[in-house]
C-alpha cells in the first residue's frame, strides 16, 4: 500500500511527479530503496519456500508455457536506469528465483509505515513491489492475464490475508517510526481523511479505537486496523430524507465520470472506454445499463475502505467475481508498439481497464426512487486487494449510507452505475481534477426527476 503525503513544502521540485490515484509513492525512487532493502533482508536470511510459493514455484517449472513467461518477463526488463538498480546499488528482481525468496521473506511481516524523502510516501505491497517492472513487459502482459496464473496468485494472497488476520501483522501498530502510529503516519491517515492533524481533531475522534490505551490500541490484527470504522458521527448521511439525493458510497478520490458508456467497448485500449457488459461481469442484469453513467473513484492505501449504499432500496443481486490480481493494460508497459518505458503511475492509471478484469465485487440495488430504478456497485479489488466481502444479502432493504461491504489489505476502486433514463446531475467540486477525497456518504449527485 502507497501513500502520497499531500504535504510537498520538503520534496525537491523533481520529485514531485503526480500519480493518480497514489498507487505507488510520488517519487519512483522510494519505492525502489524499500525494495532493495527487502532484497539485501531475503539474502541475508534465507529459509525454505513457504508451502503456497513452493506450490507456485513448481507450478511455474512444470507448464511450458508458464515458465516461458516468467523468464522472459524478467529478461524483457530494461538494462537501462532506472530499472537495472535501485538508489543504493542494489540490483532489481533478476528472475522468478529471485522473486519467490524476496516474498518468501516479505509475507512474514505486515506492511509497516515508512517515512521516506521528506515523508513523501510508504511501501507496504510486496507483490506489487516486486512485479511492478515485470508486469509492464510482454510477457508479464500475457502472464498475468493467463487463468492458471491467477488461481495460484489468489491462493498466495489469502495465506497473506490469513497472516494480516493474525495477532502477529498488529506488531507494527505502533508509534515507533515504523509503526502506523508514529508522529507522521497518525498524521497523514488524519490528513486523507480531510482532517488536518491537531489537539481538536485526532485519530481517537474521527475512528473507533477498540482501546487507545491497550497495546496496538486494541486492534486484534493489521486487518482489523486496515478495516476501522469512522465514529457515526463524523460522516453524516446526506440528506437521507431524501431519495433524489445520491450519496459517495466510498471514501475515495474521483478517477472518472463516464456518460453515455456503451454496453460492450475496447476498455483494452489507451482511452479505457467502459464496457458494462464485461464490468457486470456478463450477468444478465447488465443489459439494462447499455448507454447509461459510470462514476469511478479510488480508494488509497490510508483510507477508510468500507461501502455505504448510495441509495435506498432493496440489494437484487451480489457476488464477487474472480479475476485478475496483477494485470495492467498494455499500453502502460513494454508491450505496445513504439513504448520504451514502463509506466511509473503503476496500476491506478489503467483503473478503468480494471473495472472489467480484475477480481470485485458487484452488487445490484433497486433503488427506492422510480427516477433511479436499477442501479449497480461494484467494488474492484486491485492488486493485493483480493478480498472483497460483502456484507448485505440479497432481498435485504438497505437505507442510503448504511453499510454494503469493505474491502481487505490495500488499495482499491470502485464504480456505480446507473442506467439510460437517469438524468444524473453531479455536483461542480465531484471531478478527476479533485485533489482531495470525497467523503463517504456526503451528497455526490442529484437526480432531476
């Protein structure tokens, strides 16, 4: 998980590189010195491959196909800087041996905050630490899209999923430097949520402490402090008298407001037009939203990561479909014809291609009001962020702003759409160019009816 500080005044002009979404830090750079110092740990202490990795490694050498692609995906990695070292000499993930021990060692300790460059970012995502290069060269395309691939990825994630539900991941909620209680993690988790740090706005105000005075502040597990809740009253519904007001189901930064989207399209491509035939995962339901509105937003690593329903109405269908979990388009990376470099923006800039690859979870409501009718969530788990849960049942009424759902270990993206006949009318500040979150269950859009 990666975070952007929103505080610039210390960061050198070339280090500020805008990235949206705040996937991966400001500055490419930190995330290369965290990697290379979990190299120089795994060589330093190596042991036996855990049994899951085992498990993929021979997955890995025993399909042709599969071990073509991830040595050659490797060696599809520019020579050149800045791919070839990180900043303090160390050489990048050199092939899928290489890969295997550097996991082997991260997945025994929960992501811990980082401060790096002038507090600009933290690392915490070691897979998409470690794929990040490899996964924008041709054959890292084709890999992890490949069906067998994913299967074996998703049962990695949930041994590391297993792990940060565990007593041992709450080790790093602490107020040590790397402790996500520390001065400036406190500090910057206050911030994301448009909270600027002080004596009459703390953590302790805005979220649910378990017990600010036990150990870890009472959180069980990593998981269970990743999964906090905001006090009642710190995000009121808005307006929830009234069903013409539509809520943010999200706490979340705007990505993309799409009108007019086709039922099937080429979300493959460099523009990332929306196709809901493919988003709603081809469930029948999905021929009701052919020319209807996307709005899509991001979720960073600091945010509060539950779903509050944007409606009232009664949930007609959820599931969660599995997908992909390190895919990016192709023009992001190696692979399209006439591209010398790999994008730095990392997995947020092909969000809206995500929206009908990766694994998420989809949830159809009947809305209250006749002027909105069906309507869809969808809640996209990106890269490590393999678990969405949903936590409503289908037949159940939901009032607007009450709880859907929540997603597990990072960040993430959602959508909702809406059909044809809706006459959507959002508010000026609701647009990609907005640098802070939205609040979640704040007013979003009006219906016109």
């Amino acid at each position: 998980m990666v975070h952007q500080h929103g505080d610039h005044h210390d960061i050198p002009e070339e280090q500020r590189k805008h990235k949206p979404g705040a996937w991966l830090p400001a500055d490419h750079r930190i995330q290369k010195e965290w990697l290379g110092t979990q190299i120089k740990e795994a060589q330093n202490n190596k042991k036996e491959l855990t049994p899951v990795l085992q498990d993929f490694k021979n997955f890995i050498e025993s399909n042709p196909r599969i071990y073509m692609y991830f040595n050659s995906m490797f060696e599809e990695v520019p020579r050149r800087d800045p791919y070839n070292k990180d900043p303090t000499g160390h050489r990048q993930i050199r092939d899928y041996h290489h890969m295997l021990e550097v996991l082997n060692h991260t997945f025994n300790t929960a992501p811990y905050w980082t401060d790096a460059a002038a507090h600009v970012g933290m690392v915490g995502v070691p897979m998409c630490a470690v794929f990040d290069y490899p996964m924008g060269t041709p054959s890292g395309y084709a890999a992890f899209l490949d069906p067998e691939v994913n299967v074996h990825l998703k049962k990695i994630l949930n041994e590391w999923g297993k792990f940060l539900m565990s007593p041992k991941s709450a080790e790093v909620l602490g107020d040590s430097k790397q402790g996500w209680f520390s001065e400036h993690g406190t500090s910057d988790m206050m911030e994301v949520a448009n909270a600027p740090y002080s004596t009459q706005h703390s953590f302790d105000d805005f979220f649910v402490v378990p017990d600010p005075k036990a150990k870890h502040r009472g959180y069980k597990s990593w998981d269970h402090f990743f999964t906090r809740e905001f006090k009642e009253d710190v995000r009121p519904v808005a307006s929830p008298d009234d069903d013409n007001v539509i809520a943010n189901a999200c706490e979340s930064k705007v990505f993309a407001v799409a009108h007019n989207v086709k039922l099937r399209d080429k979300f493959w491509i460099k523009g990332q037009p929306y196709s809901m035939q493919d988003m709603l995962a081809e469930d029948p339901l999905a021929a009701e939203f052919g020319g209807g509105t996307v709005y899509q937003a991001f979720l960073s690593a600091l945010s509060y990561h539950r779903w509050h329903s944007p409606v009232s109405g009664t949930i007609k269908k959820a599931f969660v479909q599995d997908g992909t979990y390190f895919s990016e388009p192709l023009f992001e990376g190696l692979g399209d014809p006439g591209t010398t470099e790999i994008d730095k923006g990392g997995i947020t800039t092909g969000q809206g291609y995500l929206s009908a690859l990766a694994t998420r979870a989809v949830i159809f409501i009947e809305a209250d009001n006749p002027a909105i009718g069906l309507m869809a969530f969808i809640g996209i788990g990106m890269d490590e962020v393999s678990t969405c849960e949903i936590t409503v049942k289908e037949g159940q009424h939901v009032k607007k702003g009450e709880q859907t759902g929540m997603f597990h270990f990072g960040g993430s993206s959602h959508c909702l759409l809406f059909r044809k006949h809706v006459n959507l009318e959002f508010l000026k500040e609701i647009h990609p160019g907005r640098d802070a979150n939205v609040p979640v269950r704040s007013h979003l859009a009006n219906v016109k009816q």
